[in-house]
C-alpha cells in the first residue's frame, strides 16, 4: 500500500484540487490529512465536502477544533481568530459535525499520524527536544512505532533517529529501516510557511521503506481573489505569494 500524506490545507480549494489531482497520478491507495482542514483560507466547505466525498482519512487540527466551537481560538493572532470566527459563520451543520467528531490519532501501517505532537493538538515540534521526547513516545507506543508524521508548524521537515542521534534529512526521498526512525512533516497544502509557495504533500510506501516529498504549484491568485472577496484579512492573501 502506499499512503499520500498532506495536511494544513486550511480551506485552499485550488491547492487541495491541484495536490489531489497529482496524487490521482501517483498510484496511492490511501490519502491521509493531518488536520487543519479549515481556518486562514475562503472554502472550508468545499475542502471539507472533498474530503469527505474522497473518503481521505482526517485529523483533527487546532483551527479544526475551535471552528467545531470545541475550543474558542483566545490563544490565536488576531488574523488566525478572525478566520476562524467566520469560518464557524459558514460550515453547514454536518461539516461542522465532521469537524466536530475528528480524532486527534491515526495509526496506519506502522505509522502514527498526528496534528501538533502525539500528546497535544497545539503543540508545534520546533526543537531539538520537542523531536527528542516525540521519538521517545513513538518508542513507548504499543506496538512501538519507528514512523511519525506530523503538521501544524506548516514547515516541511523530516527528522531522523539512528543510533540516539537525530539528523535533519535534505533530500527528496528518506529511507528508513528497523533501526532507523522518523519525524515528518510534509508541509502544509494551503499555506506553506518554508518559503516555497507550491503546495506540499509526501507520499509514504511501508513496502518500499520509503517517504518522498513533493510539491505542486496552484492558482495561487484565485485563491487570493477569495480571500479578500470574503472580507478576511489582505495578510492573510499576501502570505500565500511568499509562502510564509
Ligand atoms: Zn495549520
């Protein structure tokens, strides 16, 4: 089986269309989301409706929570609580109820999929202990787990754990082995933060003991034209260019 990953799509429906019409191409079996469907972007029904007509398996993210009214977003920027206070305005009832009833963990096929941290929605894995204890906890799981994946910092990442000590991979494509573990991150869909604007997504295949990145560009400025047509702040348009 092999799993397309993706995540923090964060209500971007030209880059959800343009990265799952990539994965169409990519013999996946099964497309993963790490939460934050909703929140910053102008289409959170949209994106909601595909996932849930696709069948892509989902997380819960902190903007999917407060948008849900599980939590109120007092601890978001001003531009984040905005987003989320008019987004809660136009979920129908049953997305919201779809939001609502998310799980904060999936294990799929050796793996364990998480939003912030495996203990906590909002917790963003910065440093090197953030990665260190998350490592820790992957071990302690039952069955221990060498496979994490992860969103919410929008940054995409892949940390590695060989012999008690944790590197940063740079390539493309990462291996790993019964000795070797990994932390991932595959970027966020909706809004890059790494200084890239494309959109991002990995591609996860247990058989072949790889996890591959990608990138796909989108109509970035349709996306924007919504935004601002929807009276949400320009900020929030303007990152999308610069992917930060
Ligand atoms: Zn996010």
């Amino acid at each position: 089986m092999r799993y397309a990953i993706i995540s923090d799509i964060h209500s971007n429906l030209e880059a959800l269309r343009a990265v799952l019409d990539r994965i169409t191409g990519m013999k996946v079996d099964v497309t993963c989301c790490l939460g934050d469907v909703v929140g910053y972007n102008a289409n959170p029904n949209e994106c909601i409706d595909i996932l849930r007509d696709e069948r892509i398996r989902c997380l819960m993210g902190n903007h999917d929570s407060r948008a849900a009214g599980l939590e109120e977003p007092d601890d978001f920027n001003p531009s984040a609580a905005r987003a989320v206070l008019w987004t809660r305005e136009q979920l129908t009832p049953e997305n919201r109820q779809f939001l609502h009833d998310l799980p904060r963990e999936i294990r799929v096929d050796g793996s364990v999929l998480m939003h912030g941290s495996l203990n906590d929605t909002d917790q963003y894995i910065l440093t090197a202990n953030d990665v260190r204890d998350q490592f820790r906890i992957l071990r302690e799981l039952s069955p221990p787990t060498r496979i994490g994946f992860f969103g919410h910092t929008h940054v995409r990442v892949a940390f590695s754990l060989l012999d008690g000590a944790i590197q940063i991979e740079q390539n493309d494509s990462i291996r790993f082995s019964d000795d070797r573990s990994c932390l991932v991150n595959p970027g966020s869909v909706g809004q890059p933060r790494d200084g890239d604007p494309r959109a991002a997504f990995a591609v996860y295949d247990p058989d072949a003991r790889e996890i591959s990145f990608h990138r796909v560009e989108y109509d970035i400025r349709a996306c924007q034209d919504k935004v601002l047509r929807a009276g949400l702040p320009p900020r929030l348009a303007e990152r999308l260019a610069i992917g930060r």
